[in-house]
C-alpha cells in the first residue's frame, strides 16, 4: 500500500435533510506502492508529487488549494512546498 496520507475533507460531507455532518479526518492512499522516495513507499501519483515538492516528510499529501498554486505560479515556488527530497539527491 502507498504510504501518502490524503486530506479526506472532500469525501467527508454526508448530507441529510435536516443538517450537513462534516468529520474532516484523514485517510491512506488505497493504490499499490511501486516506487521507493527517501524512505516512503509511494504509487506513481504520489511519487511524482513527492518529487514535485507536494508532499511532506511524513507522508502526508499538500492540500489541494496549495497543490494548484504550486502548479499555477511555478517561479514563485521552485522547488514545490516541501524540498526534502531534493536534499536525497
């Protein structure tokens, strides 16, 4: 299994007739891990992400507001959000 936590707060909503239940919680990456990062045991996606700056030391995946303005303004942020994997190399 891949070890990238993902921020479940979009699948979390439950709507019912008479209020909104929202439990933000997190979740694990439910694909197949295939690439080593550091020490992460990663999927493709994740792995890419990982190399790309979006995701932490622990495993943990950037939310996706940040993972767009990494991706939209690039010269703002070179080396993504996180650099410890560029420390590896």
């Amino acid at each position: 299994m891949c070890q990238a936590i993902v921020d479940d707060l979009d699948y979390a909503k439950t709507f019912n007739l008479r209020r909104m239940i929202v439990s933000p919680g997190d979740k694990p990456c439910s694909r197949k891990a295939v690439e080593h990062v550091g020490h992460l045991h990663l999927c493709k996606v994740h792995a890419r992400m990982a190399r790309e700056g979006l995701v932490e030391e622990n495993g943990r995946v950037a939310p996706k507001v940040e993972i767009a303005l990494v991706r939209r303004y690039p010269k703002k942020f070179p080396h993504g959000l996180y650099d410890w994997v560029r420390k590896l190399a």
